[in-house]
C-alpha cells in the first residue's frame, strides 16, 4: 500500500496489521468525521477528516523510528471519535477539557473488528487501548510534543513552515524534541497563532456552541439518539434536516455564512480549552526548554493563556 501524504510524502506500507487496520470499517468511517468537528458546509473554511489526521500521526511516527505497535496506536488513536469530533464534549458537557472521545476509546478498540485484527498479530488489546501509558512519542502531556499533536498542527500551517518544522524533529532520551532553538521557536508561536485565530477563537467557538444547540435539541426531540454518534456527521446532518423542524433548519443555515461577527451578542460566555506547547530542544546535546530561553515566547503564553481564560462571549442565538 502506498499512500501521499501532503506533509510527509509517499510512504509505502508493508505491515499487514497496518494494512487491514487501515482498510477496516472503523477506520474508514473516519473518512466522514470533520477533523475541526464542525463539518465544512458549516465551518469558515475548509478543512481535512480524522483519516487524515491518522494516518498523519502514523507517518510521524513511523519516521521518528516508533515501533510498529506504537504506529497501530497512532493510526488507532481517534478511532473513537464520534460524529462531530469534540463537538460532542458541549453536548454531553463542557467544551473546556474535550475528553469524551478519550474515554471511550477502550470500548471502540475492544469493537470485534478492531480487537480481532489486533488479536490475529498478536498485538496488545490493553495497551493500544491505553496508549496513553505506553506510547510517549504517540501521546504527551502539555507543554510537551508529541506525534498526535504535532501532527493535526501542521495541516494547518502553511505546507513551507509545516514540511521544515517537521524536518527538524528529533527523538532524544525518548521523547520528540527540536533540533534546535529556532524551529522550536517556529513551531511554537504558530502553534499558538492557530490557537489564537482559530481553536480558541470566536468563530469556532461560536459553531461549536451552535451546533451542539441543535443537536442537544435533536436528542430532546428524538430527532437523533446518542447511538447515531457512532455513525458519521452526514448521517446525523441529515436526520436533522429530514425533521423539518424550523429553528434547527434556521440555525443550519446560520452556520453556512463565512462569518458570525455580526450576529447579536448575549451574556453567556463558553470556553474553549487552551491548547499550546513549550517544547524541548537541543543545544549541543543539552535539552532546554523553549520558555526559560525565551522570555518574549513565554509572555506572548501567558498572555494567550490570559485571553482564552476571559472565554467568548456567544451571540444570543447560542446561548
């Protein structure tokens, strides 16, 4: 299997259990998950799948020297999104920590089709499913890189700055770090321009609030059930038009225009979690933390950290 990767380039793939990983049903239905979570006919631009993103981390992983279980991991790692991505958090709850995928993915990884193909390759059900514990260049806690979040950042940057940030990554002591100062520096405040300008910002957090109105109302209504989360946003998109219902079709609709900005403000604040990096990087085989060298990177963190923490102010029609 070849497969192009925008960033990464061709990659050939000879692993059998990567291979029919990739061709199985769960996988393939990422194909139908917006990776932004609000699907494109309704988000300010355009934007890849969770398939992508997958098969993404896989690739990184693959060229930071990862085992072939940490790879099935990355490529595994958002089989369990439901429709929608993180936009089910602020249905079931709240948008500041975005953890219900993360939650159930056990239970996706223990699916018969996914557990049978691990089985057959004799690959651990348990430590895929945990990957969190087993898998440092896959999954990181904040501030630190990893193969997950370094991966769905640079299918936003710009292709010049994404292909020579990931050119300079390294693995040293076994964690993903910079080659130098620079490209750490790189990194980092493009990092947290797309969380400034976009993760974080009034658009996305305005559809994010939006949808999952229309969407909390669709499950009062018995328009959707929680089980069509399992399913793709098409599916539940449609379902949602087919109801006819007039304030749903009207909010659908809203959610079309490019821009919300001018749509009354009301005096509910939602928030977004933070998302940001403060990465390692090596200076003559010395690891240093891109914060304590840099004193301007770390006020224009907290400075974003201050700004994402007065949250957004919603139009009336999300609150």
């Amino acid at each position: 299997m070849i497969i192009s990767d925008k960033i990464y380039g061709k990659t050939k793939i000879t692993s059998p259990v990567l291979i029919d990983l990739i061709k199985s049903k769960p996988m393939q239905r990422l194909k139908k998950i917006a990776q932004h979570g609000v699907p494109n006919d309704y988000y300010h631009f355009k934007g890849g799948n969770r398939f992508e993103h997958c098969l993404g981390v896989m690739f990184l992983l693959r060229k930071l020297g990862a085992s072939e279980e940490e790879q099935v991991a990355g490529l595994l790692h958002d089989v369990s999104h439901t429709a929608f991505s993180h936009v089910i958090d602020w249905v079931v709850g709240t948008g500041k920590t975005e953890d219900y995928q993360d939650k159930h993915h056990e239970e996706i990884i223990k699916s018969p089709e996914i557990s049978k193909i691990l089985k057959q390759y004799r690959i651990s059900v348990q430590r895929i499913a945990s990957y969190h514990h087993y898998f440092p260049l896959l999954e990181k806690d904040v501030p630190h890189l990893c193969a997950d979040r370094i991966d769905y950042s640079l299918r936003e940057f710009s292709l010049t700055i994404a292909k020579r940030c990931f050119q300079m990554l390294t693995v040293h002591d076994g964690q993903v770090v910079f080659k130098n100062r620079k490209s750490a520096l790189t990194f980092s405040q493009n990092y947290l321009k797309r969380q400034m300008v976009h993760w974080g910002g009034y658009e996305a957090v305005v559809r994010y609030a939006i949808l999952a109105k229309i969407l909390k109302k669709g499950l009062r209504n018995k328009v959707i059930s929680m089980q069509d989360f399992l399913k793709e946003d098409a599916y539940i998109i449609n379902k949602l038009i087919g109801s006819k219902d007039e304030e749903t079709l009207e909010m659908l609709n809203i959610l079309k225009k490019k821009s919300l900005k001018n749509l009354p403000k009301g005096r509910v604040v939602a928030h977004k979690k933070f998302r940001y990096v403060d990465p390692l990087f090596l200076k003559n085989g010395v690891l240093f933390r891109l914060s304590n060298v840099n004193k301007e990177f770390k006020k224009e963190l907290e400075a974003a950290r201050k700004e994402n923490n007065q949250g957004i102010r919603l139009p009336i029609l999300a609150g």
